[in-house]
C-alpha cells in the first residue's frame, strides 16, 4: 500500500496510507523528505524497542539502587563500628581536657578499691607466702598518648601498647626481671570520655617467665578514649 | 480552519510582517528540516545541528526574494535551502584545511545559481510541493486540536472494518454542517446527534474520538492524498 510521509523522526517516520492509517516506518531520517510516496509493508513497521528496554532498564535500575544501597549500608556498619572511635576521639580532644580533673578523682576512687583488694590479696599471698605482690594501677589517655612503650611496673613487668590504624589497640606485656616469676591477674578496661567503664578485659598470667611476652589486641568502640590497667599479682 | 489562499500569495502577502513570518517558518519546519536532513543524509534537531540554522535562514531568504516568476514557493525554498546547505558544507570543509582560498569567500555562488538554474528542475515537484503544504496545514491544524501524528501513529485502528467504521462517522460529521459547527465550537464530538443517525456505540465513538477529529480535519482541509471522502473504496 502506498503512503505519504507526514513526519521524520531519528530512525522512523511516521506515514499516512490512503486509506487513512497512520503508521510508524522503520526509515531513519535523511533518506525521504516529507510529502514524499512511499510503499509501506510490515516488514518496514517501526517496532519500538523502548517498552521492553525501557521496563528491563528500570528494572535493572531499580535492583542496582538496592545492591547499591544494601552494600552502602553494610558499609556504613562497618565504618561507624570501626573508625568513628578515633573520629569521635579526635571530636572530643578539647573535652578530654576539662574531664581530665574529674577522671583523676575517678582514678583516686579506683585505687582506693584497688588498694583495699591489694591488700586483701597481699593478705593472701602472705599466707601463702608467694613472694613479692605487685599491684599497679594506670589510666593512659589514648588521644594523648596513642603508643606506650616500655611502662615499668614494679621491675618485673614492662607494659607497652601502640594504637594501629586507628581501631586496634595493640597491648604487650613483657617479664622485664631477670629472675622474677610472675603469677596474677592484668585487667584492662577501656573508657569512654565520661570515665564510664565500656568494657573490661582479664588476661591471666600464671607462671609469666622472664623474657617472656604476652601480646593481646583489643578493638577499640566507638567513644572509648581512654585505657585503664590494672596489675595484680605476685613476684616471686 | 484552513486557509485558501495559495502559499505563494501568503508568502507575498505577509513578508514584511515579522510576526507572520515567523508562524509561517515555525509551521514549515517540518519541512526545511526534512529537506536538510536528506541533504545531510542523517537526522539533525533543532538547536543542536547547524544545518538547521542553515535551512532556516534559506527559507526566510527565500520568503523575502521569492518572485511568481520563479514557480512554485515550496521547489524555490527548497533549492535556495540546498543551494545554502552546499555553500555551508563548502565552507566548512575550507575551514578544515585552512583559509587558502580566502578570495572566494567574499562571492555569493547561490544567488547567481538561482537565477540560471533552469526553472524546469524544480517544477517536477508540483505535486510533492502540494502534498507538503497540505501535510504542514494538516499538522498546524491538529496541533490546535492538541493532537499530535505521533498519537495518531499510536491509536489510529488497525482493523479495517473499526477505522472505515470512524471514517463513516467523521463523513456525517463533515456532511452535517449543525454537526461539524458543533464540534468546532466545543472540540467535543456531537455524540447525541450521532446517535440519532448512527448506529454506532458511544462508548466506541469516545474511544476513537481523536482519530474520528483527525480525519474530520482531514476531510475539511481537503487532504488530496487521503482517499477519505468516498465510502471506504468497497
């Protein structure tokens, strides 16, 4: 049948038969100009791909918004878990200051209680007569002193801890005596900047020879600033 | 509604009113851009294709020189539009390989070419020119009716039988002035006064209401191509 072209468009035009159809034709623009007579067939009829593509796009569009989403998400965990404790302790830098003067009050109530158990334990040990006890207690500011080598404790303990990329507080313990063996307890607390206790952790050390080192990582939280140590035990 | 003044005399008439000019370009866009995309030998948009730009200046130049002598407007635009195309796509091109030929620049190949290029070429095209400036009149009308050829591609009928069934309507439509006033007036199909001399389903007659004003419109303005007048060629 024949027909006229009546518009142009990218890759069809859109045709008029004589018996007054109007259809797209599959022939791209700058072959015909308008008003000109052409033959039309099926085999020429302009099949807009767009509905499936265009349905199977959004579809892929909408599933690659929610992958997206879903690993930004997972992501977001992760990163809040992980790195916002240095954010958070580079954040509160200028509050560490002023709370300085009520976590050393703090450190005074915990080494009364502490004393009181020494002297419980220092009680025992005499009993027991295990030789020298040891009791030390320590609360180190992670933000102001991010590594810590070599504390000495009482000549038989050497404590070191060094934060590493940011999350990972390496803590290590090493007999420093010559001839010194060392039976107690280490307990390590970290806290937030209000001095509030956020976790507790024990390592026991029984028969801790000289030379010997023990090594324990703790992954820091979110608003954990600084690191209390305690040390009870005994030498002998 | 249509107009029956020739286009030659209309570009006559108006070209030295600005406004007019202007809607009449606009309506035959269309056409200049069909005339320069099968020069270019591809799609080009307006705004983005110079060519365009182009064809548009050569019709407006050719509204301000055209003369009856000169034949048909439509075949007398479409050769200046072409004529400025190959001076476009000449200029180009000495663009490309640097200005060594800086002395022709200044010259005016096309309006020589106008005048001796044989009138004969373009009055091959009579029929052609006529269709187009039936085919922009048809386009400018629908538009006014909100009713664009794509819609038409769209829902026109695919069934014979339904599409001779519409064009039946649009001819008692067309053969009933009361009816045709009507419609024209409210842009509403006058389905009561159908329903009294048809047979046909309103809810049918509102599914096809756009098609039905599309070959009304193309009945009143006399679309030579469309064999629409006659009862269905059966």
């Amino acid at each position: 049948m024949k027909a006229v072209i009546m518009e142009m468009h990218k890759d069809y035009c859109i045709v008029m038969t004589k018996d007054g159809q109007f259809l797209k034709q599959n022939i791209p623009a700058g072959v015909f100009e308008i008003g000109d007579e052409i033959a039309v067939s099926k085999e020429y009829a302009y099949e807009p791909k767009t509905v499936k593509v265009g349905w199977l796009k959004n579809l892929s569009i909408a599933y690659m918004t929610m992958i997206i989403v879903a690993v930004l998400s997972i992501f977001g965990v992760w990163y809040f878990k992980q790195y916002l404790p240095l954010k958070n302790a580079d954040l509160l830098t200028a509050d560490t200051v002023e709370e300085a003067a009520p976590a050393a009050i703090e450190e005074e109530v915990g080494e009364g209680e502490t004393r009181e158990e020494s002297a419980e334990e220092s009680g025992l040990s005499m009993e027991a007569d295990q030789g020298e006890a040891i009791s030390f207690e320590k609360t180190y500011s992670l933000i102001e002193e991010p590594k810590v080598d070599g504390e000495n404790i009482n000549d038989v303990l050497s404590f070191s801890y060094e934060i590493i990329g940011g999350v990972n507080l390496q803590v290590e313990f090493r007999n420093i005596s010559s001839a010194l063996i060392f039976s107690g307890d280490i307990k390590l607390t970290t806290l937030f900047s209000d001095n509030s206790v956020s976790r507790t952790k024990i390592i026991p050390l029984e028969n801790f020879e000289p030379v010997q080192v023990v090594k324990e990582p703790v992954f820091l939280k979110a608003g954990e600033t600084s690191l209390k140590l305690e040390v009870n035990g005994n030498a002998y | 509604m249509f107009r029956r003044q020739s286009l030659e005399d209309r570009v006559i008439e108006i070209r030295n009113d600005n406004d007019r000019v202007g809607w009449l370009i606009s309506e035959f866009k269309p056409f200049i851009a069909s005339v320069a995309q099968k020069r270019a030998g591809k799609f080009l948009e307006y705004g983005v294709d110079d060519e365009l730009s182009v064809g548009l200046s050569a019709f407006k130049e050719a509204m301000d020189s055209y003369d009856k002598k000169r034949g048909k407007f439509l075949s007398f635009a479409r050769l200046v539009i072409n004529m400025r195309l190959i001076d476009y796509y000449r200029k180009q091109s000495k663009k490309g390989k640097g200005k060594n030929l800086s002395l022709d620049d200044d010259d005016d190949p096309v309006s020589g070419l106008i005048d001796s290029i044989s009138m004969e070429q373009y009055r091959v095209n009579d029929e052609n020119d006529k269709r187009i400036i039936e085919i922009m009149e048809y386009r400018t009308e629908l538009r006014k009716w909100g009713i664009t050829l794509e819609q038409l591609a769209e829902i026109s009928p695919r069934q014979e039988a339904l599409r001779e069934q519409y064009k039946e309507v649009a001819r008692e439509i067309v053969k009933h002035s009361f009816m045709l006033r009507e419609l024209m007036k409210t842009k509403r199909l006058p389905l009561k006064e159908l329903g009294e001399i048809m047979t046909v389903h309103r809810k049918k007659l509102e599914r096809g209401r756009i098609y039905i004003i599309a070959m009304v419109l193309a009945m009143v303005g006399n679309l030579s191509y469309v064999d629409i007048h006659r009862g269905g060629g059966r």
